[in-house]
C-alpha cells in the first residue's frame, strides 16, 4: 500500500499529478484574487453598509488535512477544495432580515466571479453553505463564507500584511497564530437554509493535526485508504471524510511498516463505532451520524464488514494472486498489480484462503463527492 523504496504503490495511485495540482492552486489563486477586487465594491452596490474590506482566506478540509485524494469515478466524483473566504461582521449586519444578507453575499461572490469563470469556462451553483466553482471535469473549489468580528478582522489583516500577503495567500497558509487564536464561537457560517451559525473550521484541522502528530503519519495514510475505499463502493455518497476521520483516529493502532495492517483493525472497529454513533471530536454534542438514515447506517456497516473480511483475507492468504485479487475488489483499478511484493503468510490455511470471503449485498447508490 505504501512504500519508501521508489517503487509505485497504492498511495502514489491516490496522488493528484503535479499538473492537477498546479490547475487546482492556479484556480484557487485567481479566485481570490477576483474576490480581493471586486467583492467590496459588488457588496456596496447592492447596499450593504460597514467598512467593507478585502475578504480574507483560510484554505480548509482535505488539502488542509492533507488528505486530499484523486477521484476514483469521473463523473460524478471530483477532487473537493474548500477555501473560506471571510468578512467582517458589520458588513452583514442586516437586524431585520439575516438571511437576505446571506443572499446577497451569496449573490455578490458569484457575480464578481462571473467574468473569470466565462473566461476559463469554468462553472458557479450557490450550495447551502458555500459557493461552488467547478473547474474541470474532475475538480471543484467550493467557497464557504463567513463572517467574524470586526475587531478580529482587523487584527488579522495588520497581522498578515505585516507579514506579506504572500504569506498569508500561501497554498497552505492557515498556521498563523492570529488565525489559530480566533474564538471558535465568533465564527459565523453563511447557511442559506439556516441562517448565519457557529461554526470553526480551524478546530477540525487543529484536531486533526494534532492526532497525526500523536500517532504518525501512517494515521494519515489509513485515512486516504478509507477514503479510497469509500470512492471505490460508492460511486455518489457515502460516508463523508470527516465521518471516517472522526471514527479511524480512536481505533487506529501503529504497526511498523505495516499500513495493511493498521488499516485492518480501523476497518474491523468502524461497524460498531456507526451503529454506536460518531461524534463529531470538536463538539461531544453533536454527532457526525446524527444525519444518516437507518439504512445508510446499515449499509456502510456491511460495506466495511465485507472490507474487513477481504483485508484479512488478503493478509493472511499465502497465493499473492488472490490477495491481489481480493484488494482489488475492495480499492479498485488503482490498487497495483504487484503480485510479487505480496509476501505470502501462513496464517491461515490454504484451503481457507482458497476460498473467496462472501460478497456482501449490493450497494445504494447515492450521492456524494470525492477529495
């Protein structure tokens, strides 16, 4: 699955090509740069009032986690970049009617970005809590908008531009102590459906960072696989990435040199933790499955029950062919063929790893995103 030798494995399959990358990051600059420019203007012609000033950015989810992975099925799956893009409070402040604040904020980005996505033929759809720019057949930088207190706001703008705004417009540029520092309940969320809400997306990543450097990047790694594995048996949907986050860092174990293996007792944990619920890591009262029906739940159980059954089948056959075969199933074309870096194990006799482990039912499916 993953190796230091130069070899191909599973992992680089996962890997974005440096031209993806650089279209991706090239995008995300030119987006922000639009905004940077036109987005005062645009908010006051539409009567907005306040000291508006140039929207801030904070890169966030997969490529911030450094998780980000290639989509497995295009279409529908595409690579997901999220870029929030903030403002000072005073700018939204409409007392009498929040959400058509939002609606106008709303309105705005996607008209400011209007002439740089008809250049590039790029597309914009206003979600419930971002706006999404589509920028190929494979990816998409989605722009969730937030607003913060003006006097926040302004310490973080003195802070970034006595640093450069090179620094702060950095791909990955959301280390800075002035963003690390921010009070997570003066973050407000611009949702279309439920108004403005508290929301910290600095948390999630400062947890996650903090876990994988607890435990190593072999936690980041078995989160890609999980994720992988996600894109492979759902073609739309599935459980999202924070979801598998959220369940695979108290069930990860460390296991030298031994990715499959470390996977295999995530894999093996994450049934029960569904039917149990997840909470989400950054707020005990709220839950990551709260949202999902019984029978999502149900599916994902046997999903991973089937994964687990083919993983430890793959580890422990002694044939490198049908362990081949076996991860195949499970990861998809992306898996190497590499029959010969397989080391077979007496684990299990041959005559029971002759045997392929039961499929389980067909899938639901369901949309969803990849990244």
């Amino acid at each position: 699955m993953f190796t230091t030798t130069g070899e191909s494995c599973f992992l680089d399959e996962l890997n974005l090509d440096a031209g993806e990358l650089s279209q991706i990051d090239g995008a995300r600059k030119d987006i922000r740069e639009a905004l940077k420019a036109g987005l005062p203007q645009k908010l006051r012609d539409k009567g907005l009032e306040g000291d508006v000033c140039e929207p801030r950015f904070y890169i966030q989810g997969s490529r911030a986690y450094k998780t980000l992975n290639s989509p497995c099925f295009t279409p529908p799956q595409q690579s997901d970049i999220d870029d929030g893009v903030y403002l000072p409070l005073s700018v939204m402040r409409e007392e009498s009617s929040p959400k058509l604040a939002i609606s106008l904020f709303f309105d705005a980005v996607i008209e400011v970005l209007g002439p740089l996505c008809r250049a590039n033929w790029w597309s914009t759809k206003s979600k419930d809590t971002c706006v999404r720019v589509t920028i190929s057949d494979r990816a998409h930088i989605d722009l969730p908008l937030y607003v913060i207190p003006d006097k926040l706001f302004m310490q973080i703008k003195a802070n970034m531009e006595s640093r450069g705004h090179a620094v702060f417009d950095a791909a990955i540029n959301s280390e800075q102590d002035s963003w690390k520092t921010l009070p997570k309940d003066k973050i407000l969320l611009a949702d279309r459906e439920q108004g403005w809400r508290k929301s910290d997306p600095m948390a999630m990543k400062n947890w996650f960072k903090h876990e994988a450097l607890e435990k190593g990047d072999q936690l980041v790694r078995v989160v890609r696989y999980l994720k992988a594995f996600r894109d492979k048996q759902w073609k739309e949907k599935g459980p999202s990435s924070i979801l598998l986050m959220a369940a695979a860092c108290p069930l990860f174990e460390y296991h030298d040199k031994r990715d499959d293996r470390s996977l295999l007792n995530v894999v093996k944990g994450i049934p029960a933790a569904l039917r149990a619920g997840v909470k989400s890591p950054i707020d005990p009262e709220a839950s990551l499955t709260a949202h999902l029906s019984r029978e999502d739940i149900d599916t994902a159980v046997m999903h991973f029950q089937d994964f687990a059954q083919y993983l430890q089948g793959a580890i422990d056959s002694p044939d490198p062919h049908t362990a081949y075969a076996w991860m195949h199933k499970m990861l998809g074309d992306r898996f190497p063929n590499a029959p010969h870096r397989m080391k077979a194990s007496d684990g299990m006799p041959a005559s029971m790893a002759a045997i392929a482990p039961l499929a389980g039912p067909p899938e639901t499916v369901k949309r969803t995103k990849a990244g």
